[in-house]
C-alpha cells in the first residue's frame, strides 16, 4: 500500500504525521503490547518531534510501551549540535516519560565507526531475539525516513556502496554528506524489512524528487536511494510544501 499526503506548511503536515504515529502506536501497543519505532535523523522532523511530546497530539501513556530506534547517527558526540540523538532528546526524549531502557541510541562515538555499527547491530539482534522476531531482518513496526536533495534515505548516499550491502542489519559509512562526517546507518534490507516506512519531506526540491519517486520507483532508484524504499507493506509520503 503506497500513499502521498501533501500539505502547505511543514506544521500541518508535522500534525498529520504526529497524529498518524500516535494511533499507529496505539494500535500496535493493543495488539502486541510494543511500538517500535525508528526516528529520522536531520532538521525535518523537529517540529514532529515537538508535538509528540504533546498531550494535545499523542497519548504519552504510550512512551511506557514504545522503543525508540535511529535510522543512522552522524559519528559525533550525543550532545553535540549535530547528533540526530541531540535533537530527538532536546524536543522528544526530555520532554516525555519514556523510560531509559526503552531507548535505542546508536553508539556512533564509538572509534572506528565500524565499531558503532557491530556494537548497534548487536544491540538489535539481541533486541528482536528477545522478542522472538528475529528472522533474517528486523521487521519495525515503523521507520520515519526524511530525505536530502540528492535523494539519500538515513545515511545512504548515492554512489556509497552502503547501498548494496545485503547482509549486515547496521553499517558505517565513511565521511559525506552534511555535515561531512562518518555515519553509521541502518540498511536497506532492514528499511525493506519495516511494516511501515513513512516520509517526512518539506521543500520544493525534495517534492519533485518524491513525486518522481511516486510516479516511476523502478526506472529512478540507481539516481535516488529513496527510490530503493518499495517491499514494505505501507509505504507513506508526507509531503509540505514549504
Ligand atoms: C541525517 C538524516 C538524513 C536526513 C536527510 C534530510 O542524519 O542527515 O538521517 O537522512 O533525513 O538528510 O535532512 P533534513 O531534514 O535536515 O533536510
């Protein structure tokens, strides 16, 4: 199932998409008493991340039972400006009452990155083992995915050869994209692993490219990573103009 939202404000859109994750969590927490859910990294997703913390937008009874995953890590600190843990605990994680062992931090301080990548695929495996879901691929019950404007999901890049690993759930990737450091990321069979897959996208740049995206998946994807997005069961665009 694929479907494309668009709105004109990032805000509306963040709304829709605050309101989509807080019935998915609800729902999942009914049936199989967890969430598992991935956040995106990048500037995107930080007025979602806001509303989440809200009453008004999402029942926080749900943090008790959500685990919180990132789809990649920039290799810094998790207090400096740049880490996608810094802002998710600046707006989300300090703002709710989810519990510590509920969250998933990927350890990309960790020297060499390749180190940050065994230790959280690790921590994955032992994650889905203890659920008894462990099959070849993690399955999540949603990943939140933005997108640069060269089409890259998490930290996949055009050209890396993170995008043809098959094996690995989690691997690093050497120093690219904005800001130019090594990354670590999770990958593609595990992205193609999720029940859901949603698209957190604003700007105009980034529209046409998720619109070619939406329009024609298989003659795109070797130019755009996002476009390698496609076995998932639901597989959503919040499209914002601005
Ligand atoms: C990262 C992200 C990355 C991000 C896109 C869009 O670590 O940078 O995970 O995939 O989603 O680069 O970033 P913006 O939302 O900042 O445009």
């Amino acid at each position: 199932m694929k479907e494309a939202r668009h709105y004109s404000s990032l805000v509306e859109c963040s709304e829709a998409v605050a309101a989509y994750i807080a019935n998915l969590a609800t729902s999942e927490i009914t049936q199989k008493n967890s969430f598992n859910f991935v956040l995106t990294g990048g500037k995107t997703p930080r007025i979602l991340y806001e509303l989440l913390a809200q009453p008004s937008f999402c029942d926080q009874k749900i943090w008790q039972k959500t685990n919180l995953f990132w789809s990649d890590e920039r290799c810094v600190s998790p207090n400096h400006p740049d880490s996608n843990y810094a802002m998710a605990h600046e707006t989300l994680l300090s703002n709710t009452n989810i519990p510590s062992e509920n969250i998933y931090r990927i350890p990309a301080e960790l020297s060499p990155p390749r180190l940050g990548a065994e230790t959280y695929e690790a921590t994955l495996q032992k994650f889905f083992n203890n659920t008894n879901q462990l099959t070849s691929f993690p399955s999540f019950d949603l990943i939140l995915l933005g997108m640069g404007q060269d089409g890259h999901i998490a930290s996949l890049f055009p050209g890396s050869s993170a995008l043809f690993e098959e094996n690995h759930w989690v691997t690093a990737v050497e120093q690219t994209g904005a800001p130019p450091v090594a990354r670590i990321t999770l990958t593609f069979p595990v992205i193609n692993h999720a029940k859901c897959v949603l698209f957190l996208i604003s700007g105009g740049e980034k529209q046409k490219i998720a619109q070619a995206i939406i329009d024609a998946p298989q003659t795109i994807s070797d130019k755009y990573p996002a476009a390698k997005v496609k076995t998932v069961e639901k597989l959503l665009w919040y499209i914002a103009d601005e």
